[in-house]
C-alpha cells in the first residue's frame, strides 16, 4: 500500500480509530528516537551495549495498606 492509498483509509477511520492509531504511531516514534539515542551512544564508544530492562521492571506492583505512622516519619525518627 503507497502513502496516497494509505492517508484515503485513514480518513475512513472512526474518530476513536484514528486516536488509537495516533497512539500508536506516537509509541513507534518514542520507540524509534529511543533506538537512534542507543546507536549513538554505541557509535561514540560512551557505552559498550544497551540492555533492556528486565521483566521485573516492567510488572506492575500492588500497594500495601501500612497500619501505625508513615514510613518515612519512622525513618526521620531513627536518624535523629
């Protein structure tokens, strides 16, 4: 598909559809810029390789309900 034939779809799209693809592209790009920074910073010798982020990451964590005063009270308390 040629870019003519692909912008003449797009305009078929619904108004949800065409935000959903704006998404997306908006994704790719971010990921693109991303790619290109890493390939630079390789080229310049500043790193020697990239690694992704571990799964571990990437996982959502649940918050947990702490009874008794703030954490970070606790913690002023115990350095003074």
């Amino acid at each position: 598909m040629r870019i003519p034939e692909i912008a003449e779809a797009i305009k078929t799209l619904s108004s949800t559809d065409r935000s959903h693809l704006r998404k997306l592209l908006k994704a790719q790009d971010e990921a693109d810029k991303l790619e290109v920074f890493h390939q630079v910073l390789l080229s310049k010798g500043l790193v020697k390789e990239v690694k992704n982020p571990s799964v571990a990451d990437t996982i959502e964590r649940q918050l947990i309900e702490v009874k008794g005063k703030p954490v970070s009270q606790t913690i002023i308390e115990e350095r003074k």
